[in-house]
C-alpha cells in the first residue's frame, strides 16, 4: 500500500473519532458543529495536499535532477579547473621564491 494512501486514511479516521467524541461528549450544538466542521475541512485539505500536492513536487524536483552526462561534464571541468589553479599556485611559488632571492 502506499504511503500517501496510509497517511490519508489515518488522517480521516482520527477525524471521525474526534468528531464522534465532540459530538457524543458535548451534543449537537452550534460550537461543536463548527469544530467537527473545520476538522473535516483539514482532512480535506490534508488528503488533497498530500494525494497531489506532494506527487507535483516529487515531479518536479525528478524532471530538475541532473543526469550523469551533466554530472560527469561537471566533474571533468572542476578536475581541469583544479589543474589550472594547481598550476597557477606553483608558479605564484616559483615568482616568490624569485623575488626574496
């Protein structure tokens, strides 16, 4: 079973008993009729957050995932940068060591 199917049948379970306790505990009055209310409205909102909301950006997060040619042209120019700098170090060295001679 999924995930997302398990988050969402528990969220509505745990409504319906809250809603069932407020209802038995304190009667069928105005106050509790709004509480039950804004509870079903989270489930809702919870169920159609987490059934659609989270599965667009999963998607979107997999379609902006580089792909291994990216990643490998990335690591061959940071290894040609670090070469360059390594290069560029040794003869800064070289010019100092000139210099104080």
């Amino acid at each position: 079973m999924d995930s997302r199917a398990v988050i969402v049948g528990c969220t509505w379970i745990a409504v319906m008993v809250i809603a069932a306790t407020y209802l038995v505990v304190g009667g069928v009055y105005w106050g509790t009729d709004i509480a039950v209310g804004l509870l079903v409205l989270i489930a809702f909102m919870v169920t159609f957050a987490v059934g659609f909301g989270l599965e667009y950006f999963q998607t979107k997060m997999d379609k902006e995932k580089p792909s291994t040619k990216e990643l490998t042209q990335v690591s061959a120019e940071l290894t040609q940068i670090r070469s360059i700098v390594n290069d560029l170090a040794d003869k800064v060295d070289n010019i100092q060591k000139e210099l104080q001679d």
